[in-house]
C-alpha cells in the first residue's frame, strides 16, 4: 500500500513517545514492503519564525489554510490510498482533514491523548483527574482553568479548535484508531461515533535486551512531572525507607518540570540515584537491569510506553490502577497495580514486588508472553494494516465499518475478565 503519514512533530527539547511511536511505525511500513511519505511540521522551527510569525501561531491552531492547500496538492500528485494522521498542533490544524477530503482520499487518525474532548489532553488538573470538559463543546472550564501551559491565553485557540472543528473530525475520519480500550471508553461516553473507534494498541520494538537474574534496581523512567506521579513516588520511597528498605536502589530517570526537586531529593542518598536523561539505548539497557518498572500515573495513561517496554525485557510493573495500566497489567500475574493515588499502597506494592523473587522472575515470564501476544512488532503490522484495507475498502463501497473495540481478526481478542486489555511514556 501507499500511505501518506500526517504529524506535527514535539519540540525535541523533551522526549516524545509521540514521536517515537510514529517514527516505529513508518519503519515498520516500510520494512514490511509498503510505500510511506510524510507530511510534516515541526515545532522546533517556531523557534526561526519573526516576531509576526510567532505572535500568528496561535491563529493557526483552529485552522491553516495554507496547510489544506498545500497537502491537497500533494495528495493529487502522489495519490496514496490512505492518509494516516497522527498530530496536528500547532502548525498543521485540522485543515489537514478538509485537504484530504479535497483529493479525495481516506483518513484514520490515532488518538495518542484525550485532545478530542480535552483541550491539552490530559484529562488533567491540580494533580487530579478532571474530566469538566468531557461533553462541553465549548470547553469553557479549561480556559477559565487556563489548563494549556496554566495560561488562559494559551488555552483559548485550543478550545476554540476543540468547538469549531468538532464535527469535521468525526466525519472526516473513517477511522480513529485509539491506544486503549479504556480510552475508547471515555471517547464513546464523551458523543464520539463508537463505530469509528477501533482499537489498536502501540508496540514496542523487540530490541534483544532481556532481564538476566534477577535485576538490580526499581526504575522510574518518564517525563518528572506531577502528572506522572513522581511527588507520590518519592513521599512513597520516603515511607520504605523510614521503614529499613527493599535492598535495591530506586532510579530515576528523565527529563521535566520536577527534575530540581527530583534532583535535589535524590542527592545524598544511597538508596536512590536521579540519571537525569537517558538516550534510547541507555533506556532499553536499564528497563533490563531492573527488578522492576514503576508508574505511578496520577493521570489516565491512555497506553503507558515504559510498561510494554519492560514487557518486552520480561520485567514487571508497578502501575496506578486505572486508565490503560489495568490493560497492559493483570494484577498479581505480569506486574502489580496500586490504588491510583495511595502512597501507602504504593509503597506495599513496591515492597510486594521486591520481596519475592521467584514471584517476580514468574511474573517476569508472563509479562513477556503478554507482550508477544499484544505489543510485538508483527501484531502491531498486522493491526495497523488491517484498519488501513478496512477503510479503503468502505471507500471503494466493499467493506465493512470499523470493529468497536478494534479486535476484527487480527492478533488475540481482548481480555475481558475484568474489562482490561493490553497500554505513553
């Protein structure tokens, strides 16, 4: 097939899962023998604009006319049977839609975050999930909140996106392809079409670096920002402490808002060491060398990245119990949940899945099957090319709408013993 990837790249001062997440997957295409282009922006280059062309960068988030013109003239030329897009704020818009529908050509789009009922899409606020904005088309509480960047300003051409091109995304995309089954849910019961929604986990590259032994450290990796659970994680390690230990060391490791608080935590210590910011390698050799991943989201993950990761090495987790975590974890097999929130409970956690390590290595084991069966590379092509032929035969009038939950035929069925399944760094 001949697919047209559609992205506006994060700015590489800090570390995308987004970006990463494309950048597996048009290499996956290609390698499997499929044609991929790229239409991209990327917010690195606002940094080069004048000053008038910086102040104009918010009028571009609701729409960029130019970016509709310039996409549907390519898509002439090039022709490709479908257009896969991924993320277009700030510098692309959703005109991206409205050039795709000039030429004629079908859309899926992966929902990475909650930006269709959420205007930063984090279903986040004040260290708490918020969900004020689900149902409100005109997304009033998160400018009253200032919820973008904690600036009402920032927060209005958002909002404004949100209402006006509401309905051009749920016509103009055939099929939106969502991470989670739990964020699916949340889509469904905010007035998304369910029948558009499919889902279709991220994996994880099988890099080779496998857990030997039983491991050397508990490893936070991820962004340092509240959202992600850092401050409980170290009032949590604070009380294990208190209390004589785990006998290995906790790492943390990122970049973020938090890292001088996280630095200044960590210094001093023999228990603890912050390794600031780790290259891809230096990630895949530390998921490997652990007891243990930990995250410890506040808020909803709509997949978790790291927690496939460690799958993919045969380490479990400590997760929150909610959002996608109780899909990619079944609690007490491939890892541990915690009660989202709870520093005691995950402190227990943590001490649960240190103590036993015959437990921990069985868990180990069962963590990479679940990965096989749902995070590999070959079940990520076969999911990924099966919602692109859906859509392009409903096209061309010989196929059928897209599955709810995204199973179709393709990899194992979902597992519903207790509504989870398998998982954004």
């Amino acid at each position: 097939m001949h697919v047209l990837v559609v992205h506006n790249r994060y700015s590489s001062a800090q570390p995308s899962g987004e970006n990463m997440v494309v950048d597996q997957e048009v290499e996956l295409l290609r390698a499997a023998g499929h044609r991929v282009g790229l239409f991209e922006r990327r917010s690195d280059d606002i940094a080069a604009r004048s000053l008038p062309g910086k102040v104009a960068v918010p009028l571009l988030v609701p729409w960029n006319p130019s970016v509709r013109k310039e996409l549907a003239a390519l898509l002439r030329t090039e022709r490709p049977d479908v257009v896969h897009v991924h993320n277009v704020f700030p510098l692309l818009s959703p005109a991206v839609l409205a050039g795709c529908a000039d030429a004629g050509v079908p859309v899926v789009a992966t929902l990475h975050n909650y930006t269709q009922v959420c205007p930063p899409g984090t279903l986040h606020r004040d260290g708490r999930e918020c969900t004020e904005c689900v149902g409100s088309p005109a997304s009033l509480p998160a400018i009253r909140h200032g919820c973008y960047r904690g600036s009402r300003p920032a927060t209005v051409p958002l909002a404004v996106s949100l209402l006006v091109n509401r309905r051009r995304w749920w016509s103009g995309v055939e099929r939106f392809f969502c991470i989670s089954a739990a964020q699916r849910d949340i889509l469904v019961r905010s007035g998304m079409p369910p029948e558009r929604l499919a889902v279709k986990h991220n994996f994880v590259p099988d890099h080779g670096a496998r857990r030997e032994g039983d491991g050397e450290q508990l490893l936070f990796l991820g962004r340092l920002a509240e959202a992600k659970g850092v401050g409980q994680l170290m009032a949590a390690w604070d009380e294990i402490a208190a209390a004589g230990g785990v006998g290995v060391p906790l790492v943390i490791a990122g970049a973020g808002p938090l890292e001088r608080e996280v630095s200044a935590w960590a210094a001093g210590r023999d228990d603890v060491r912050y390794a600031g910011l780790y290259d891809p390698r230096e990630c895949r050799r530390a998921i490997a060398r652990s007891v243990a991943v930990v995250a410890p989201s506040t808020a909803l993950e709509t997949f978790g990245l790291v927690v496939a990761e460690a799958m993919a090495a045969g380490v479990p987790a400590v997760a929150a119990g909610h959002g996608a975590f109780t899909e990619l974890i079944e609690d007490g097999v491939t890892g541990l949940l915690h009660r989202p929130g709870d520093i005691g409970s995950l402190a227990d956690r943590l001490r649960l899945i240190t103590a036993g390590r015959s437990r921990n290595r069985e868990m180990g084991r069962a963590a990479r099957i679940r990965y096989e069966q749902g995070f590999s590379p070959e079940v990520g092509l076969e999911r990924l090319v099966e919602g692109y032929r859906a859509v392009i035969a409903a096209r061309s009038g010989g196929g059928e709408s897209p599955s709810p939950t995204g199973d179709g035929n393709t990899g194992p069925r979902r597992d519903t013993r207790a509504g989870r399944d398998g998982g954004s760094r």
